[in-house]
C-alpha cells in the first residue's frame, strides 16, 4: 500500500454551483467524504449518518429552491467554504483546509480556482446549470451539448500543472468522460499537460459492456455522437493516455481499442468495496 | 382580542449580519418565530425542538467562525431568505413570505431594505459589528459609541411610513433604546412620522427598577450617558409619545416620569407568558 500522501487529486469544479448563497463544490465534496470513510454508501454522495432538519425546513416556502438535497453535517462544509471564499482564500486553499480537517493526507487539488461552470443544452429547456441538469432534471433528458463557461480565461490552479508534470503515474478515473473528465481538459494548459504525459498515463474506462456502471456517461455519449462503449472511450482518450484499462466483461474488444490507439489492459474494474478499489489501484500503477 | 391582521411591525434590520454567506435577520427571525409559537422560549431566540448538526460540523475547521449559532432548522429561513434576496427580492417581501409560511397574519415590515449596520464602539477593539459585540463578546465589553452605518442614505420599506401614519396607536415596545429602537427612527422620515403621530404613542418602558430584564440596555444607557431609569426612558422619548407604561416596580417615579413630558400609566409590565402579554398589550391599547 501507498501511503495517501502519494497521491494527488486533480478535481472537477463545472459542477459547483451557488445555492442559497452557499457555494457547493460536489465533486471535491464526494472525493473529500470517500477518501474520509464518511460518504454515505447507499446514496454515493453526502455524509453517512445525516439529517435532513434544514431541508425539511425550507419545504416550508412555496418559492423554496429545494430540489438539492443538503443535508444538516453537509451544510457545515458549504458554510465554511463560502466563509472562506468570502474572506479571500482561494477554492484550492479552502479545500486544503476541509482535506486537512477530514485527515486525509493525499493532495486534493480543484482543477482552477476560477469560475467554470459546465452547461448542458437539453431537449426541451435550453440550456441549464450541470446541477439542474443532473440532479433537478436527474439526467432524465435528451442533451444536445455540453459547454465549459469560463473555461477559456481560467487558468489552472498554482499545483495542478506541476502535480500532472512530476506525477509517476497519471491516471484517467473511471468518471463521465464528457462532463467530468472534459471539464478538467478545458482548463487551458491541462489538456496539454496530460498529453505530454501520454506514455505515464492509464485511464480506465467508465464504460462496462456498454454501459456506465452509474449516471448518464452511456447516454450521454450517444447522445453526443460518440459510440457507448470502451472503443468509444479509446478513442476519446488516445490523444492523452498510452493505455486503457478494460473490464474483463470487455475482453473481446481489446484488439478495438488497440486499433483506436491505446494499449488495452483487462482487469476487474467494478469497485463495490475498498478490497476492490484498492486492487484495481494496483493493476493501474502496474499497467 | 384583535386579529391578527390589525397588528403591523416595524423591525430593525440593524442587527442583520452576513454569516458564511446568509443573511441573517436576528430580529425579524425571533419576531416571526415568537408569534408563531415556534420560538425556544428557554433561550428566547431560535426555534424551539431545534438540532445543531451545522454547527457541530463547522466546529470541524479550526477557521471556522462558529460563534454564532445557527440551528439547523432555523437555517431553512436564512437559506430561504439569502436565495430570495439573491433573486432580486427585497428583505420586505422575503419578510412577507416568511411570516405567511408561518401564519402569522400580522404584517412585519423591516424599517427599511437597504443595508444599515449597527456598529458599536467597544473599549478594547475599536469598532466592531453588532452582532460581534452581542453575541461574540456577550454584550461584556465597554461601549463608548454606537453608530448606524448607511442611515443616512437608507429609505424606509414601501409600507412602513404608511403603517405610521394610519395606525389606530403607535407601540414602542419594550425593547432596548439604543440599539433596537434608535435605528428604527435613523431611517430618514421615521422619527417624524412617529413625532407626527405623538398624541396616539405608547411607549413600554424597557427599564423595571433600574435595570433591563434581559439584555445590556441598563448598561448601554449608563455608558452612553443617560440614566437607567423610567426616567432616562421618558427623556428619550419624549418628542416621540405622549405616554410612557411603567412598571408598578417603578410607581414612585410615574411624578418624574411626567416632569420630563411623558403621560406616566403604571401596571404589570413583565411578561413571563402570553397571558401576561396579552394583558400588557390591552393597557396599551387603552392608554
């Protein structure tokens, strides 16, 4: 085993959104919560033990924005980070900080500390927020684009170059390739920093026997002209990592996606547990 | 019994405070709360039933300022109000939407909705917030000023000057002089709208036997100069109410009372109960 403090994390913010004044950061958040042992398992976002008081609160206001669930633990997070935001600190100083308060150890590193929302064009609406797409909407909805607004004027956060530059391996998680992992591209210099790392670079592929294993990364990729399945996402990420970890459900395409560019690893890659995690953690450093 | 309905408060909003990026209406929350049955009559502010988990959670976060406590229902009504505002709202109508939530009945206007800060001039730090000398440094400090920051340049809420002129009887209620009421009469036009109305003004005097029942404004009064007295009391509110209630603990003063310009009625003024302040209310009414 590593230690934690091998590892450094480089996190989404396109999903962060302002709610109630409170700016919420769910993608460090999760990360945060599951690297403390404190997420919820059953909902896979949150805290494990929470209570509900201040929602249930606001379900007393017809005009209440209430379709995001914060529970009462939680809000201790989003209140302290606005807290912080408010006084001056950087997004990565504050996630620093909650990291350090939840003992973590390892590095966690929002991809820039300026404004980048992802927006997603659907159907029937136009375009709306990521969270009133994924959560408001619960991804229940035909998307036509995915945009990155501010993505052109951030710049990466003061680590985030060095930590893809001197990393001994960079690894693509199994996460949304378009709304997750893209939002980490656009920030102009990572894309490139992560190309010149292509030969360290294995990513693992979100999708299982065509489909994704939670959330809409299937959908969505059909729906964006992609193809839902580990071809798809080889050809997706060529451009950025040498190797592609597979599942072993998709072993017979492994000399597709050899053909799409990248060296192509089988291995179990379903995470139900840490045995499971920590396992596909090492076939990924050995790759 | 009156309606409801026939009841309009006038509220400072001076105590108002942003905390973790919601804006808090101290007074206008324990208003709300009290006529609704939902205040914790033991603490005499929040709601009562409450849980503390946001707050136990910021505790978390060695720079987290937590000495302001936020139930966790009680910030349902500061998400609420902080979402509102954000949308374009003003505190009036966000005020409105809360005490329907509530059913009050009653009207509750803030004295004006624009930004106006109590500021207060402590002995040992200079010049801090009210709720920092309130609540962080337990009002247990030395005032040497207290100063309404934005006054000047602040409008009264679209109802309130209104409310003045077409009241059967206008109340100063038994708050404290300094702090609760002077910033109500700062806001351009609501000292002369209540001078107007001089014939048909009650004041309840705050002070029984010398001292406030609850709060610093003995101390406030003697610090800044007056007497903390019934006396002091009918002083200050002289140009503003013909009469001034007081105790039947202060009886033997209702001649001084009446030498500094104030009608003196003596009663029961300590309210421990609704019964107690439904009889208090009724010998205003009749005053």
């Amino acid at each position: 085993m590593r230690p934690p403090e091998d590892l450094t994390a480089v996190v989404n913010v396109g999903d962060d959104v302002v709610l109630h004044g409170l700016h919420v950061s769910p993608d460090i958040d999760t990360i945060t919560y599951t690297l403390a042992g404190a997420i919820d398992p059953e909902r896979g976002w949150g805290l494990a033990g929470e209570t509900w008081h201040a929602m249930e609160g606001l379900r007393r206001f017809p005009l209440a924005r209430s379709w995001f669930d914060l529970g009462d633990r939680d809000l201790a997070t989003h209140l302290y980070r606005t807290d912080r935001l408010g006084a001056g600190a950087s997004l990565t100083e504050v996630s620093a900080e909650i990291a350090t308060a939840w003992e973590l150890g390892c590095r966690l590193l929002p991809v820039t500390d300026e404004p980048l929302q992802t927006m997603v064009t659907v159907a029937d609406e136009g375009e709306i927020g990521f969270q009133e797409y994924f959560v408001r909407r619960h991804h229940d909805v035909v998307v036509e684009a995915v945009r990155f607004a501010g993505a052109e004027a951030a710049t990466p956060g003061p680590e985030v170059l060095g930590a893809i530059a001197d990393a001994e391996r960079v690894v693509i998680a199994p996460s949304n390739p378009i709304v997750s992992i893209e939002p980490l591209l656009v920030v102009p210099g990572v894309r490139a920093a992560v190309e010149a790392r292509r030969p360290d670079t294995v990513a693992v592929s979100p999708i299982v026997a065509g489909a994704a294993l939670r959330g809409p990364a299937d959908r969505l990729l059909r729906e964006l002209g992609h193809e839902s399945s580990v071809v798809g996402v080889a050809r997706l990420y060529a451009p950025l990592a040498a190797t592609l970890v597979v599942d072993e459900a998709d072993a017979g395409q492994a000399a597709a996606v050899e053909a799409a560019g990248m060296r192509c690893v089988v291995g179990p890659t379903i995470m139900r547990g840490l045995a499971e995690a920590a396992a596909l953690a090492e076939l990924v450093l050995a790759a």
